[in-house]
C-alpha cells in the first residue's frame, strides 16, 4: 500500500506537465507572423524536436509506472529515476561514442558579407535542434555543455553560451550519439551545415569511438516550482 502515493503523484505529475504543455501552446495569442525563412525552419524544427521530447517523456514514465506496480523496493526505482534524471538533465560528466565537429572560416576572397567573429546564435542554435533531431543525446559547445536551460545570444558582436563568451574559431562541438555513422551522414547533409557554409564557414564532423562532455556546471534555472515541506 505504501507504494500507490507515489503512483499517483506520478501520475498527476504526468496528467498536470502534458496540461501544461496544451494550455500554454493555446494561451499565446495570435499574431502576424514576420520570420524570415531561415527563422521558419528555426522553428519548425523547434517543434519537432519538441514533440520528439514529449513523446519520448510519456514512454519513459509510463515505463516507470509499470516498474512501480510491479515491484516492492520503491526507494531503488526512484533512486534510479533520480540518476537518470540527473545524466539527462547534463548534471553529470558523461562519456560514449559519437561525433566531433569542428567549425572554421573559409577564408573565402570571393565572400562578399561582412567579418564573422564568432558563430552566430541563430545558426549555433539551428545546429543544435538539427543534432537533436536526428538522433544527439549529449552535447557540449567548446566546454559549455548544452541542457534545456541553456541560453544562446549575442552581446558586443560575440556569441555566448550559458552566460560564457563561444571561443574564437576554430569551434569544436562533441555530441554523444548511440549511432555516430548514421548521425555524421545526416549532419553533413544537413540544412544546417548548408548554412554554415553560405556563411563562409567550414564545417567537418568525424566519428569517434569515444569522447567525453563536461557537466553542466551552473545553477538550473526553476520556475512555477517551489519546495514542499514533507507531511504537507
């Protein structure tokens, strides 16, 4: 019996976040929408990054569910849950297989557009969702590591991540995939790496056996959450 409240705050748990997700998505109001094209991908591919989220976050708790139910030691399978949580949420040094990508200038004499001095955040972004689309578990910018609370932006011409200014090129990007062949062809032919290279970047990914991802090593920013005092 003394396992069924934590069942239920489960799920409740799951019941209140895929509610929020629907309200918030039907709250925003509408309005002309003025994206350029590049910005429309940005955000298509937003979307079905979160959707893959959310759909990959109802087979995860439902698969915590039913080890509740059928098991006795409650404490081990949330402690487990709770080491879980923490490897994804980028809280821990992780090590695997994957890829290395390195971005560089060309160095084109026939490029017209202006001095780049660091990745824009638009297109470090654009990367980003397109790695986690087609398959990305971990990723690391230089030694930012990347969770769901990391801001990309610009400020005095410069590119920074989670509040650190992005190195000078050459950038080194480690991903940690399950299957670094199948994610190196789709990233190298990716909408993404087309950017990049209209943009007078060179852009390389090569797979490796092994590598490491720095923790993420600042304080996770919380909202609509506040602790709640046990018995209460």
């Amino acid at each position: 019996m003394k396992k069924i409240p934590v069942i239920f705050a489960c799920v409740t748990l799951i019941i209140g976040y895929m509610a929020a997700v629907q309200f918030q998505s039907h709250a925003e109001p509408e309005t002309r929408d003025t994206r350029n094209m590049a910005e429309l991908r940005q955000a298509l591919m937003a979307e079905k990054e979160r959707q893959q989220e959310l759909n990959e976050e109802i087979s995860r708790q439902q698969e915590i569910l039913n080890q509740l139910e059928e098991t006795e030691d409650v404490e081990d399978v949330m402690a487990d849950v709770i080491e879980n949580l923490q490897e994804q949420a980028g809280l821990t040094e992780v090590t695997g297989e994957g890829l290395v990508i390195q971005i560089d200038l060309e160095f084109d004499h026939n490029y017209t557009g202006g001095a780049i001095s660091s990745i824009p955040p638009y297109l470090l972004r654009l990367l980003i969702n397109d790695l986690n689309i087609q398959g990305a578990e971990h990723i690391a910018v230089g030694n930012e590591r990347i969770v769901s609370t990391t801001a990309i932006r610009e400020a005095n011409g410069r590119t920074l991540v989670n509040g650190n200014w992005l190195s000078y090129f050459p950038v080194e990007i480690k991903v940690i995939t399950n299957d670094p062949e199948s994610l190196h062809h789709a990233i190298m032919s990716s909408q993404s790496r087309e950017m990049f290279l209209y943009e007078n970047m060179n852009f390389s990914s090569n797979p490796v056996n092994s590598l490491t991802l720095p923790a993420f090593d600042k304080n996770y920013r919380t909202r609509f959450m506040e602790p709640v005092q046990e018995g209460s």
